[in-house]
C-alpha cells in the first residue's frame, strides 16, 4: 500500500505518518518583532493567575476550617 503524503507547506522532521505532523517552529529571526514581549506576558499572566488562584484556595480552605471550628465549639 502506497503511503499518500499532503504537503503542507511546513519544515518539519522525522518519520512522516499520515495521522501524524510535528512541524517546526521558525527561527528566532522569522518570528515578528514583539514576540518575545508577547511570550514574556503570558508568562506574566500565568504566574500572576497561578499566585491567585493559591491564594483563593489558601482563603477557602481557612474559612473551611474556621466553620468546622465553630461547629465543634
């Protein structure tokens, strides 16, 4: 059976699959001037929804642990 390839147009590397494509990511140069400003703040943004999101968690499980206390007593 012959294997049917689909170029896409994409660089990419190893063994072709027809259900599979791992394509490349463009080098540094072909990427557009404000990438790495554009990649710094979702790290930002991730960093800061991960502190919340502890904290949120850290809040609730206080007040948890407060209303059993009242409970008991």
């Amino acid at each position: 059976m012959a294997k049917k390839v689909i170029r896409t147009g994409r660089k990419q590397r190893g063994v072709e699959k027809d259900e599979v494509v791992f394509p490349l990511a463009e080098t540094m140069q072909q990427m557009p001037e404000n990438y790495l400003g554009f990649i710094k703040e979702i790290k930002e943004r991730i960093l800061k929804t991960r502190l919340e999101t502890v904290v949120a968690a850290n809040s609730a499980m206080i007040l948890m642990y407060w209303e059993i206390g009242n409970a008991i007593l």
